[in-house]
C-alpha cells in the first residue's frame, strides 16, 4: 500500500535527521503541509532545560496516552521548533493528534516566545 499524502495533525514515526547531537527515532507530529510540510517533535518528558525556564513552558502540549494509542506513555509535543520535512521521510504512520488537543497546539504555536515568526506564521495561516 503507497504511504499516506502528509496531512496536518497526522504523526509518523521515523528515523529524526533533525535531533540533536545525533539522530534518533522520534514520533513527528505535522502540522503544516503547505508551502512546506513542517513537524514538531513529540517527547517522552519536557526537557530539563524548559523545566528551568518557565515561560517556555507554554511550549510544551501534553499529549495524553489515553486519547493517542500510539503513545506508551503520555508525551509532550514541543511547539518551541518546527522542522522541514520531506514527503518521502512520511512512511510510518502512527496516528494523528487528537481534536481535543488540537486547540492547544495552536495556541501554544501563538504563545511560544522562541518559535521563529516565520514558522509561526505559516503554522497559524495553514489553521485559519
């Protein structure tokens, strides 16, 4: 069966070229596919650096295991970076965001303090 066409709200698990120092396996959650298919990267836990920087916190939208079957466990997606990706990396799909979550993605999308404007902007455009 041919891989999914890329759609907001759907998360893929794949191989990550986009974390940090090393690339590892990470669900993606996309949340703009036009101009460019951008993602966010889903986490296991909010990372200690966010922890010790509060107003970063709005950032971070709690993904409960409960309404996300492909989660083990419940998870964080990180709004503070969208990433580019490639249709062709899209394969493995696992899921989509919940629409009860939806809502607070956006809004954290609107909040974030460190998410470059321009991301931001075609983040929040692909949602009006």
């Amino acid at each position: 069966m041919p891989p999914l066409k890329p759609q907001p709200w759907q998360v893929y698990h794949l191989f990550c070229r986009h974390t940090r120092p090393d690339p590892k396996n990470k669900f993606v959650a996309i949340v703009c596919v036009n101009p460019v298919i951008l993602g966010f990267l889903i986490n296991s836990q909010i990372n200690p650096y966010i922890k010790r920087r509060p107003k970063l916190l709005i950032c971070e939208v709690k993904l409960p295991k409960n309404t996300h079957s492909f989660l083990n466990h419940t998870s964080y997606l990180d709004c503070r970076d969208a990433f580019p990706f490639e249709e062709i990396e899209l394969t493995d799909f696992v899921g989509t965001i919940s629409p009860n979550v939806r809502p607070a993605v956006i809004q954290s999308v609107r909040m974030c303090p460190v998410i470059k404007q321009n991301l931001q902007e075609i983040i929040l455009n692909a949602h009006t």
